[in-house]
C-alpha cells in the first residue's frame, strides 16, 4: 500500500559539520489525516528539527480501506521512520501522536527502543476497555450483553478487515517500553477518559511524564503552554539543545513557541530594547531593494503587488518560485467580489501553481494577503499576515497559514479549467472539475477588516527544470457553486421536483448559515432552523 507523507525539513546550515539530523513524526488521530500535523511546524522547524506528516493506510490519500486503530498503523509508522532513517538520513527520530496516533506510537515504541521520545496525547490503554466504557456511557448497558455484542463485533472485524480488536491493547505491551514519554491528556476527556494515559505511565518501565490539561475535552484546541512544554520535552529527548538558537530555546522554556515574534519579545526582554530595533531593521533589509520601494509606492496597484511579494519572500514558503506573467499590468484588476476563470495544463504531478492577492488591512494585525494553490494532488487555500514595522519593514506574524487544503485527482497533459473567487476581503475560493477549496476566516485578534478598492492577482509557479506548464486567468463574471458553505448573501433557485422535503429545508438552513458570514456582519449563527409546514394551501417553508 501507499502511505502518502509530506515532510518540513530546515534551511541546510553550512556550518554543522556533525552530521546529525533530527526529525518528528506526527501520527493523526481516528478520522485524521496528515494536516492535523501542520500546526507542529512552527513548534520544530525554528528549532532545527524536520517535521514529517503521513496518512495512515486507510485514511485520506493513502492506500487501503480500513483504519485498525493502532493494530496495522504501527507497521506503517515503522515503514516512515525506516525510510527517514534509511533514505534521509536522520539520526534521531521522535514521535508525537493524537489520540489514534499516540497509541500507534506506544505500540511502536515498545519495539523500537532507538527512538529518541514520544509524545503522546489523549491515548487509550485498551481498544476493548474503551469500546465498554464508551457503550456503557451511552446506553447503559449490563456488562454481559456488552460482552455479547463485543465478541460479535470482534469476529465480524476479524472477518472483514483481518485483525483481532483484543490485540489493541498498549496495556500488554508495557513491560516493553523504555524509550522516553511524555503524556498529555484533557482532563474532561469524556471519549478517552484521562485514567487511560495513567495506566500507561504506572506501568511504563521508562521514563514517563504526565500532564493533564484543564478545561479541555478531547477533540479541543491544545494551549500553547502545553505544546510548548511538549515540544520542551522533545528536544531533551533528542539531545537536540546543542543544535538549536538559544533564543528559541529560551521561548519554549517560557512556555512560548519558537516563532519568530516569540523569540524576538524573549530576546528584547533579555537585552532591552536595542535587540527589538536590530531585529526590526533586519526583517526591513530582508526584502530586496526593488520590493521595499514597490511597498512605498503611491501608486496602489504596485503597492499591491509589493506587498503580495513581501508575503512570499518573508514567510519563505514561496522561495524559489518562478514568476509568470498573466499578461499586462493591470488587466487583472477586479473589484471586490471579484471572479476570475482560468485554464491550467500539469506536465508533472508536482508542478503547483499559486495565485497571490491582497484582501486588505486587518487592524490590529496588518496586511492580509492571500494564496490559491492549485496542483494535480491538491487545492488549498492559505494567508500571510504582514505587521508593519516602524523601521518600515514588515514582520511576517506566524508563517504561512494553512486555511484549507482539498486532495484531488486532476488528469496530467490536459488543460483543465478552474475558478478563482474572492467574495470578501478574507476570503477565497478555488474550484476546479468539481473540487472545492475554500475558505471565510478572519484572522484570529482581528477587529475589523478594510477590503482593498480592488484585487489583481500575482501567479507563481513551481516546476522541476522547464517542466510543460500553460496558466492563463482572466475576470469573468460568475457565481460560486456552493453557497451551502462558501456564499456570502447569496440567493439559490430550488426545484420541487421529487426532492425530499427535509432535503430541501437542509439547503434553505444552510444558506441562511452561508449567507450570514462577512466581515460587517454579527458572528455566524451555528444553526439555522427551517421547517417545513403542512398547513396551509400547499405547504410552505418558515
């Protein structure tokens, strides 16, 4: 089978002449998929340490049906770090799962005791233990029609997906696990209740640490002061404090990630303030010359441009890019809500195009620009905030953030036509045969948002040598297809038809949702309600 990986791995510094090379792999949860792992970027990456992210067999773009929660994922897991260690040649490896993924890495970790450190958040000690608690929970059955209706499920799995539920179990290989680990754990976990990880740190033979995290449940967001103290955790355990910038060190010993904007409030309360201006100076010389005074300039449409290009240089993700030119400055200057149609031909499955453009001020935040990505592989949509220096430099606030990302499957050496829309400052859509990728937040911290008078979009490429690549984008006028989740006062024409009445009250309630995002507008309701009534000369909706 498949397993499909995306790996972060630092700039190359020239002067380490050790050879050693440290990496973390993020496992996902049940239901997860490689994304999940992104946000641990910012935790490893400033710190010198690679970052790689897989799709377990079963689930989003790897090969395979069914997901063995942990049973079959640890093989896969020892698949990876053979291949980082065998092909890329990392020296030290550590893992960090969630949930599905933090159990896969204690099974692992209890044949593997070269690792370096696990991370494990939220695992489960028992598949069988789990599955009574949860049923017991919630329908409060006696313990032996559980047992019953356990042994059915468990041979009908057997049967169907070739593995045996009672062998899920990290609990039977504790007497195994010596390799360093730190556990973390919601203490209003309701799903996987926190005297699971307990049991596994009561009867690790290794090292173990355990924090419970207050107010949290299981599916919800981790505070930065216990990723932080995770990530802590995994640098020690790599031995890794010899290889990284005192400054970041000192952030995550804080309680801080290692981001740039961490480190520099870190170093400026250390040094005073002569360290802040020194970095403010040094974000400003970062941009070229000709970028600085396109970001000066009176005239709005370079000043557009200037800041798109200062995005992509600052956050690095867009280095190395080729630019193309779409055809005469200004002929793709659009008013906001603006609609772009375009045609794109992929020679290769790791060509990617991107689509760059400037939704606007975001006080107090700074500049809010945008990027449309489009590939064979994927649609994704991602934003960079640029806060104004007084220098009159930028800082690039948190990276590139990933908004939304759609794995797809476009036809190679076929022009393929695809849509842009940008129905709000904030936010973007990318259509292309049927996919969608999109997204309506705003920046966390933002107080409002001042749109731009208009939008002209920059294109970037990045191709292996001269790859066969053909992009063209022109405006159009058109309407996004899926008001359902991406509209913003939009109207949509349902047809009776034979449509089941629930289905078109479902359509209705999730316009109204849509139709309620903006930027001037309350906060979203999280439902809307609309019921159809029998009464009356035919029915009607309220």
């Amino acid at each position: 089978m498949t397993l499909v990986c995306t790996i972060f791995e630092p700039e190359k510094r020239p002067e380490d002449k050790s050879g050693e090379k440290a990496c973390v792999v993020f496992c996902h949860g049940n239901a997860g998929c490689r994304l999940d792992g992104f946000l641990q970027v910012h935790c490893f990456l400033p710190l010198n340490i690679a970052v790689c992210c897989f799709d377990f067999a079963g689930s989003a773009m790897s090969g395979g049906e069914y997901v063995s929660l942990g049973y079959f994922e640890r093989d896969d897991l020892a698949s990876v770090v053979q291949h980082l260690r065998e092909r890329k040649g990392y020296t030290r490896v550590g893992l960090w799962g969630r949930s599905m993924g933090a159990t896969t890495s204690v099974l692992h970790g209890a044949r593997d005791p070269s690792l370096a450190g696990i991370v494990a958040d939220s695992p489960f000690s028992d598949l069988c233990n789990l599955m009574e608690e949860i049923v017991k929970s919630k329908l409060n059955l006696p313990s032996v029609i559980c047992g019953a209706v356990f042994e059915g499920i468990r041979m009908a799995i057997q049967k169907q997906a070739g593995f045996d539920i009672r062998e899920v179990s990290p609990l039977k290989h504790l007497d195994s696990c010596f390799v360093p680990v730190f556990f973390m754990h919601g203490d209003e976990d309701a799903f996987v209740q926190p005297h699971h990880s307990e049991i596994l740190r009561k009867g690790w033979q290794g090292e173990a640490t355990r924090v419970l995290m207050p107010g949290l449940e299981h599916n919800d967001h981790r505070d930065e002061k216990f990723v932080a103290r995770a990530t802590l955790f995994m640098v020690r355990a790599l031995r890794w404090e010899a290889f990284i910038d005192p400054m970041a060190l000192e952030a995550i010993t804080k309680g801080l990630l290692p981001t740039t904007p961490n480190q520099r409030a870190v170093e400026s309360k250390m040094n005073g303030s002569a360290t802040l201006k020194a970095e403010e100076h040094f974000e400003q010389l970062a941009l070229s010359a000709e970028i600085r005074k396109m970001v000066a300039s009176r005239e709005v449409s370079q000043r557009q441009l200037g800041l798109v290009l200062a995005a992509a240089e600052l956050s690095g993700a867009y280095r190395g890019a080729e630019s193309l030119s779409l055809g005469a400055a200004g002929g793709l200057r659009n008013k906001l809500p603006a609609s772009f149609a375009g045609k794109v031909c992929f020679g290769r499955d790791d060509i990617e195009v991107a689509f760059g453009w400037v939704g606007g001020m975001v006080p107090p935040l700074g500049h809010l620009v945008l990027f449309a990505v489009l590939s064979s592989t994927a649609l994704s949509i991602s934003r960079v905030v640029l806060k104004p220096l007084r220098g009159g430099g930028f800082s690039c606030v948190s990276g590139v953030q990933q908004l939304h990302m759609e794995a797809v499957e476009l036809p190679l050496n076929q022009p393929l036509e695809f849509q842009l829309f940008m129905p709000a400052g904030h936010c973007a859509q990318l259509v292309v045969n049927g996919h969608v990728a999109g997204s309506s937040e705003m920046p966390p911290g933002a107080e409002r948002l001042e749109c731009p008078g208009f939008v002209e979009p920059c294109c970037w490429c990045w191709r292996p040598g001269n790859s066969k690549l053909e992009v063209s984008l022109s405006k159009a006028d058109l309407d996004p297809p899926s008001p359902r989740q991406w509209g913003r006062n939009r109207t949509a024409t349902m047809s009776y038809g034979q449509a089941p009445k629930e289905q078109l009250a479902e359509e209705l309630a999730s316009l109204c949702v849509a139709s309620a995002r903006g930027a001037d507008a309350l906060p979203s309701p999280k439902h809307a309600t609309i019921v159809y009534c029998e009464d009356g000369p035919g029915g009607g909706y309220a």
